[in-house]
C-alpha cells in the first residue's frame, strides 16, 4: 500500500514543481535527489520525462531506479522501465491524487535478507523520516490514492533469504476486465525453505483496494515441496487488516514439513488434509472450525497463533473421535509409515535416532489440550488420550499426559528440557494403574479367558541428541504387577506351549493358563535394564528370570528358568534363553542348564524376597493384589530356606 502512496506523491510533485518550474530536466534531477535524501540510497531517473498538459494531464518517465545496500546481490532495490500516469487537474490542485490510469513497464523489485538478518527494504535513518512515513503508509483503506485502473505489464518481484533457504521468483501482473472487476496476479517460483515453490495469487483490482464498503477479495494457491494450501475469502480492510475473513485449506504428506514453512512445530505424520476458518484479533490469528484427517485419525477443533512477543505462541483445543494410535509415534522421533522412514543406529535397529530439532523447539511456545475419544492400536482397543501440550522457550512438558487403556489408565509427566543446552534431556514419570486384562483384551478373541488386574510405574531419565541416545544412558526404573490372572489357550498357544511346558508350565489343552502373579522389577543404568525380580507363579511352578536388556545395543539377553513348587515327575525344566535384537528376538531352549527330573522346590525366600520392594511401589491397595501379596508373604515364612 505504500508504495502506490509513494508514486502518488512521486507524481504529485513532479507535476508541481514542473509547473513551477517550466523545465522537466531540472525537474527530474529535483525530484532524484529529494527521493535519494529521504530514502538514504540513490535514486535515479535515467529516462526522459514528460508533463502533458491538460485535463487529465499525462506523466511520462523512464528509467527510474533506486539503489540496493553494498551488500546486496543485485545493484538495484526497484527499476521502472517506464511510468505511464493521468491525473485529473483539479483534484490535483487541491493536494488529491485521482488517477484515471496508472501503468507500470517492467517494474522490478528485489527483496534479500543476507546471513546476518539484514534486509534490504530498511532505510537508513534520515530527520525527515517520520515525517515520510507519516506521509506514505495509509492507515485506512480510503487513505489510498483514487487510482481507477492500475496496468502491470512483466512485473517481477524476487524475494533471498540464505538462512531460511528461501529463493522465489515471481511475474506480477493486472487483469483488466471491467474497471470495477479488475484483478491483480502474482505468479511465482522457486525455493522456499529449501523445497521447490510454486504460487499464484489474486486480488481484487484498486477500485475494491480503496472501495471501503466491499470486501477485498483474496485467492491464493500455493505448493512447497509435497505441501500445499489454498486460501479464498476477502478481508474488509486490507491496509490495517482488520475483518479478514478467509478460508484455508492445507494439505500434504507429511505435517513435518510445516515447521521450516510457517515455524510451527509439528511432527512427522502419515498424509494430511485440514481446513478451517482463518480471522484475525489485533496481533493473534485464529483458525476456527478446524476439521480434517491426519493418516488414519480424524481432527477438529481451533488453533490460535500470537505474534505480539518475541516468539510466536500457538494456544489450541483440538480433538479426535477416531485416533489411530500409529499417528502419535511421530512424537518419540519415529515414523507411522515404518521403520524404512526414519533414521536407526545402525542395520537392523529400531529405536529412533531422529535428531531432536532444537531449533525448532525454541522458535515457538504452546500451550495446546488434545483429547483423544478412541484411541486405535495394532496391539489392543484403548479407551481415550488427554494430553496438554506446553512448550515455553524451549522446554517441552506433557501434564498431563493420561492414556485409557483396560478400564483403568496409564498416567503421568513427560519433560524434555533443551533451555541454553546443546543436548536436550528427557525425564519421564509414569503410572500404570486398574488395568484389568478383560478389558484391555476386550473386541478380540482373547478377551473371554483373559483375566487379572494390573498395575506399575516407570521412571526414566537421560540425555542426547536423538531419542535412540537417550535411552542408552538413561537410568531409572521399570515395574509392573498382575494379580490373579489367566492367560488365554489361543494366547498361550501363540507363546509356544513346548516351551512353556519345558519349564514345568502345566498347559491344559483349550482351557486359560491361570496364574496367581507375575511380576516384573527392572533397574535402568546408563541404558542397561537390570532384573531385580521376574517372576510367573503358576499353581505348579515359579518361573523366574535373570538378565539384562540393553536399550544401547539394542540386544536381549534373559534367562528364563521353571521350578517346581511339588516334584513334578515328567518335568524336564530345560532352561529358556531370550536373546537377539529387539528387531529380531531369539527364544531357545538351552539343554545344558537342563535340571533334574521331579527336581523339588526352590528356596522361595531367596527367589522372592526382592518383590517386596516392587509391590510397596506398585501397590494401589493390598485387596487389589492378593495373590501377589501371598507370594511375597510365603517367601518370607521359609526365611529363605528350602520346602521339603
């Protein structure tokens, strides 16, 4: 809007001070210099100029061009070919600018930010500045010169940015039609955050730019890298931009792209398609309405994003009716569409190694609530996800984050701090707790003979660039109970029944497994899971294994032992191993370790006696583990010696 201001006055004073003045040479070196003191850069008007007298009177000039800073690409901010204007005197003469046609010759104008954040479209200071500025940015939209019919003939506006990786290029155009139903294009192409942009743009023509009672119509459709949005609506006021009132739709393969383009930080999903109302509040732009599709999982709800402080602030209440549990994985620094697309230690590997984006961690706060209605996963129907989304300077903090799952639900907090550090840190607390295996087995054939009630915690803590780094040196803990259960035959037959009855497992053809407790204690050191306790009690036997598991190498390296409460006289209690990668586990009977047949009971004490810490942690109530109770209690009347 300022720059049709500035030809206006251009105009203006040429045509004054030439009717002054009679001489259109010195004229034109008048107004040269006038402009080059104001703007601190040279300008030039190289070509002819003439004033045509009459009503309109015609200006005509050449050449015109104004300076770029030393360190610019190209030696000149803006160049005019040529500058065509009429201008009805008797407005003229009274200070208003009315101008029939204006028709602008090969105009030119390149914008560039160097490495340093320096741009060229900031003048340097000058007394008169304020004064200029005052005089040239309109504050509303009748403040705009009466320019009937505005004429672009091979515009070309260029926009560099180094650091954002940013190179467009774009022919800028007018439409003529009728004079109330004129258009101005913008076609451009290039680079845009190192993907390759195309764009094309559409507004109404000056006479809806100064029409302060119609809307200003607005069409823009453009497409960065696999990314692509259209936005169609009109805003009441364009130069102050108030009553915007816009649609917008955005679409694309992957949300991860939407970071380098708006600066909001998203992360890597299955394709998207979102659309919703966009409007406006002094410095906050709101995204009303917000439906649409992420991969597998439906999404509404409103997002609003602030540009008034020093980073931009997203606030948002979004939801899903349909989440597909493989939609979040993006957020541990993984991939919903396999191992194949995203980054691993090494062959073989699963954990990811995807490096944790600081950048983009520190380029915005947020503080947005997501609720999800149904969460689907491959591995069992869950109820519901509740997660509030804070991110302030850096500091990422999930609270709460509480996911349904089997008629109770597992809770707690997630940090990861990346505040004036090179390597972020993460630090996690959750709770397990009421999970019962009916429920959590529910919709699927296993869930008539599942049973027991689970509960557990899990506490982690560690540091690196990649989610992958962190969890091998991370330390912490892991623990996990489930009293009075029962395993399902199809699910027993899916765990190998030879190998469960090597351990002296007693296995009843097409009946549940039962089991009195099972119990799972681990300690993480500098990425090594440690087992204190893991034990299976079983109406027959104790199973019990040793080992550890290695988050750093991502290898399995467990022991798996049964022994008999009662001699057991066909029992052959062949030890099993579980060795192998998380990618590709390795179950083997190890014949070697192989005990004696009808071996007798093992010393409970010595076996047990280290659940009695994991159940105080885990413990939700004694009522809700009996048996495991039980177990830790008989353990502890043998004294550690041995059952006859």
């Amino acid at each position: 809007m300022a720059v049709l201001k500035w030809i206006g006055l251009l105009l203006l004073g040429l045509v004054v001070v030439g009717l002054a003045l009679f001489t259109w040479v010195d004229m034109r070196g008048f107004a040269a210099r006038q402009a080059s003191a104001a703007l601190g850069r040279e300008v030039a008007i190289d070509g002819p100029l003439t004033v045509t007298l009459g009503d309109p009177i015609h200006v005509h000039s050449e050449g015109v061009r104004v300076a770029n800073p030393e360190w610019a690409t190209e030696k000149s901010f803006a160049t005019l070919k040529a500058l065509d204007a009429d201008l009805r005197l008797w407005p003229l003469l009274r200070g208003v600018l009315d101008i029939p046609t204006l028709q602008l010759t090969q105009p030119v104008l390149d914008l560039e930010k160097n490495e340093r954040g320096e741009n060229n479209w900031s003048f340097p200071p000058d007394p008169r500045k304020e004064a200029v500025k005052k005089a040239v940015e309109p504050d509303t939209r009748h403040e705009i010169p009466i320019i009937e019919r505005l004429l672009i003939t091979d515009g070309r506006v260029r926009y560099r940015d180094p650091v954002q990786a940013i190179d467009v290029d774009s022919t800028m155009s007018s439409v003529t039609a009728q004079p109330e139903r004129d258009q101005v294009a913008l076609n451009g192409q290039g680079r845009f955050a190192g993907k390759d942009l195309t764009m094309q743009a559409k507004g109404g023509g000056l006479s809806f730019l100064r029409n302060s009672t119609e809307p200003y119509p607005v069409l823009i459709e453009a497409t960065v890298g696999k990314t692509s949005a259209t936005v169609e609506g009109s805003i009441k006021d364009p130069v102050s931009l108030d009553g915007v009132d816009l649609s917008v739709t955005l679409r694309g393969d992957d949300m991860a792209e939407i970071f380098p383009i708006f600066g909001i930080p998203t992360p890597k999903t299955r394709p998207y398609s979102l659309s919703s109302h966009l409007g406006r509040n002094g410095a906050v732009w709101n995204f009303e309405g917000m439906q649409g599709k992420v991969g597998e999982s439906d999404l509404d709800g409103s997002v609003a994003v602030d540009l008034s402080g020093e980073r931009p602030r997203v606030t948002g209440d979004l939801s899903s009716k349909r989440l597909a549990a493989l939609d979040l994985v993006g957020f541990t620094g993984a991939s919903p569409r396999g191992r194949e697309d995203y980054p691993t230690k090494g062959r073989g590997r699963i954990l990811p190694a995807t490096t944790i984006d600081l950048g983009m961690l520190r380029a915005a706060d947020m503080d947005v609530h997501f609720h999800g209605q149904r969460v689907e996963a491959p591995f069992a129907p869950l109820d519901s996800l509740d997660a509030r989304i804070r991110l302030d300077d850096g500091l990422l903090h999930l609270e709460p984050l509480t996911l349904g799952v089997g008629g109770g639900q597992i809770g707690g907090v997630v940090l990861l701090d990346s505040r004036e550090r090179k390597t972020p840190t993460l630090k996690a607390t959750l709770k397990i707790t009421h999970v019962t295996l009916t429920e959590l087995f529910r919709g699927t054939q296993f869930a008539k003979d599942m049973g027991g009630t689970l509960t557990g915690h899990v506490e982690l803590a560690g540091s690196g660039p990649t989610m992958a780094d962190i969890l091998a040196v991370a330390n912490g803990k892991i623990g996990v109970v489930i009293d009075g259960g029962r395993l399902s035959s199809l699910a027993v037959k899916g765990l190998k029944t030879n190998l469960l009855e090597t351990l002296g497992v007693v296995v009843a053809g097409s009946q549940p497994l039962p089991f009195n407790c099972f119990v799972t204690d681990m300690t993480i050191e500098k990425g090594m899971l440690k087992t204190k306790a893991l034990v299976l009690d079983t109406p027959e036997t104790l199973v019990i294994g040793s080992g550890g598991i290695s988050l750093k190498d991502e290898r399995l390296d467990l022991l798996i032992e049964g022994h008999s409460k009662q001699p057991q006289l066909f029992a052959t209690h062949v030890p099993v191993m579980v060795r192998g990668s998380f990618r590709d586990p390795d179950i083997s009977l190890d014949p070697s370790e192989s005990a004696a047949r009808g071996a007798a009971a093992v010393a409970l004490g010595v076996l047990l006696t280290p659940l009695a810490s994991l159940l105080a942690l885990a413990d939700t109530g004694a009522s809700e583990q009996p048996h495991c109770q039980k177990l830790v209690r008989d353990a502890q009347k043998t004294g550690g010696g041995r059952q006859k």
